[in-house]
C-alpha cells in the first residue's frame, strides 16, 4: 500500500536567488503493515534529481528519530554539535533542534520510528539519543539495521523488493513492551494538544508525573514539557510551509501570548529567527511538507498520531 507524489521545487526563476537549481523531487509513502500499528510514522522514499552535478541544502524541523538509506549522494548533515558526511545510513534520533543538510543527485529511504516502534526496537534511552545524528552502520543500537544497507542504497534495486526487505527486517527484530498502553496515551495526548501544563498531561494520561517522566524520557526521548513545547512550535511551522504566502501571525498556535514568544520558540527550535527562516529558499522541504499532507494526512512526522487505541490495560 503507498502513495507518491510528484513535484519540480527549484526556485531558479526567483531573480534574486541566481544561483538556485532546478532540481526535481518524487516522493512515495507507503503505509505500515497492520502489524506494526503505532510504530512507525511512514516508510517513505525520496528520488531527488540536481542537475549538474550540484547540491541542495535545506532544514528538517524538529522530528522523531529516523532510519535513512541513500543511493547516490550522501547527505552533509548537522544538528546541534553532531555533524556527519558520507555515511549511507544516516540515524537521527528524537530532535528538537533543525537539521541543517546539504545534499545531491540520490535515492532516499526512509524510516521514521514513533515512540513505540522506539520501545519494541531500540534498548536505549531516547533520552541518550536526542538531537544525536550517526553512522547506523557504527552504532552499537542501530548496526542491526545494516543489513538493509546493500538493498535499499542501491538505486536500481526494485522498490518492491527493498520494501519487502524492511517489512522482513522489523518483523524479525519487533519485540513487545509492557509500556506499550502508557506510551500510546502520552503520545496521542501530545498530538492532541489540549494540556499546557505537565500535571495537566499527567492526569489526562493517567500517570504520575514521574511516570510520565520516566515514559517521555525513555521513549520520547524529552521532558513533558519541552514535548509539549516541540508538539506547539511543530504545529506553527507546518502551518506556515502549508500557506504560501502566509504570515508568521497567521500560523502561529493559539497558545502563544504573543509574537516574542514565538520567535524566542522559533528560534530555539530552528536555530534561527523566523523572518531568516523566510528569506531561505526550502527546495525539498516545502515541496514535501505539501506533499505528505495531502497525501499522507499529516505534514509533519511530529503532528502524526499514533494510529493505536490506547484503552489497552497498562
């Protein structure tokens, strides 16, 4: 089952940005298995054409972690103090800060983890993981997904084929949690976006605030309070890419005070103020954000709910 969407983001007709590529991009989701419920946010492929020979850059925003397979060029990527170049599979674990990359001519999958696939794959705190950008080859958790390398970075292999090949590889290594119920209620809470406050949270999840400490750090992988924070902000973010043309006010999530709260947010989260945000050009980005909403539901991997009753007994 999948989707796929097609779209040209250069932006070389922009005068005052010359140096702009015309690059082409084609993306395609396909949606889980059943028996992975909850556990994944897409697993999604990107085909991403520079002419000449040439790179784009671009930001992701704030995100859960993900497993990325290239064919072609690697991406240069930064997050915070991480950087790492050259590596076909790249890890990021939760962020909350942008990723900044630079990219050519490639081939892309990708695996985003919700906390639950999280718990059912990965024995380490999130927590130890967050804003983290690896080698997965090198890791010590995430090598036991390495041996999808060969298959997926290899740009003639048939799609099928490679998409069979992750179903193979997480059924084999999926194991269950006793957490699963808990972990489940946090996070359609945070997507729901109804509690400002840590204690309000706690309750609507039926936990003490130090249980709700303990699940958010080690499957979320942050504070309640700085995911409720991340789950604002993202709301806001996907908003504007969504309105071409839109203003920063108009996006902004009821639940700022005012627009200083928002750019000290913003600039937190992005690393950078919102107006230089704008005067960027986004050529993968923005493209994809759009895409993903219409075609997945949901732009951002951050806004995507956990597809899972949570009525399960703890």
């Amino acid at each position: 089952m999948g989707a796929e969407d097609t779209f040209n983001s250069g932006r070389g007709a922009v005068a005052e940005r010359p140096n702009s590529t015309h690059q082409s991009v084609r993306a395609h989701f396909h949606a889980p298995p059943a028996q992975f419920d909850g556990c994944f946010t897409t697993f999604y492929q990107l085909e991403l054409d520079v002419p000449g020979g040439g790179e784009v850059e671009d930001y992701l925003q704030p995100e859960w972690a993900n497993l990325r397979f290239f064919g072609g060029s690697c991406p240069t990527s930064q997050i915070g103090d991480y950087s790492l170049s050259g590596a076909r599979f790249v890890v990021t674990g939760p962020s909350s800060e942008a990723c900044h990359f630079r990219i050519g001519t490639s081939r892309m999958w990708g695996i985003g983890l919700l906390p639950l696939g999280w718990a059912r794959l990965i024995n380490a705190d999130a927590f130890d993981y967050r804003n983290a950008l690896c080698d997965g080859a090198a890791d010590a958790q995430f090598a036991q997904f390495d041996c999808l390398s060969d298959t997926l970075c290899d740009p003639d292999a048939d799609p099928k084929a490679q998409l069979a090949a992750i179903i193979k590889v997480m059924k084999r290594l999926m194991r269950p949690t006793r957490d699963e119920a808990k972990i489940v209620r946090v996070h359609n809470a945070l997507v729901n976006g109804d509690h400002l406050a840590v204690a309000s949270l706690a309750e609507a999840c039926g936990m003490s605030i130090r249980t709700l400490e303990r699940v958010c750090r080690r499957y979320f992988g942050f504070t309640p309070k700085r995911l409720m924070r991340r789950q604002r902000f993202t709301r806001s973010l996907a908003s504007y890419m969504l309105h071409s043309g839109a203003l920063w006010t108009q996006s902004m999530d009821e639940e700022y005070h005012d627009q200083a709260q928002f750019t000290r947010e913003f600039s937190e989260f992005m690393t950078m103020t919102p107006s230089k945000y704008a005067s960027l050009d986004h050529p993968i980005l923005a493209s994809f954000i759009e895409a993903r909403a219409r075609i997945w539901g949901s732009a951002a991997q951050a806004l995507d709910a956990p597809r899972q009753s949570s009525d399960s007994a703890d």
